[in-house]
C-alpha cells in the first residue's frame, strides 16, 4: 500500500518555460486529488525527434493554462504502472 505524502504543496505555477526536448514526453506532471490545480503560463517545448510533437502527460491536474501554449496542455494520461506480483 502507498503511504500519502507529507508534504503539501500549493499555488504551483510554471512560467515563461521555452526549449527543446529530445522526449516526446516534454511534460509529466503528477498531483495529488486533494490539491490538483496548477498554472501553465507561457510554455513553449518543441520535440526534436521524428515521431511527432511534444505532448504533457497529467495526472491528478486540473490546469489554469494562460499565454503562449506549444503543446496541448495534458494531452496524453500518464500510463499506469504494472501491479507487482508476488
């Protein structure tokens, strides 16, 4: 069973973040369900691989998205993790 963070965190905000990933995956963002609002202000990331533009992965994220967006904000889910057997 996973233990629930202890740390608690609020008001996140990322702005004016502008660059290259090599990661088709150029965001991953992981909130709890108690606290899921973040800002996204100003993100330009471009993919310089060939399989096509970057995507964010979200979980848990309700998104304020304001300015210049390159990517859609939380357009892919972040897949789940295989349960561990015994």
């Amino acid at each position: 069973m996973q233990e629930e963070s202890k740390v608690k965190l609020s008001s996140i905000s990322f702005k004016n973040i502008h660059g290259t990933s090599t990661r088709l995956e150029a965001v991953k963002i992981i909130c709890s369900a108690t606290l899921p609002y973040v800002e996204l202000a100003d993100i330009e990331i471009t993919h310089s691989g060939p399989t096509g533009p970057a995507v964010s992965q979200c979980s848990n994220v309700k998104p304020k998205v304001s300015g210049k967006q390159s990517l859609t904000t939380c357009s892919a889910p972040i897949p789940a993790k295989p349960t561990p057997t015994a």
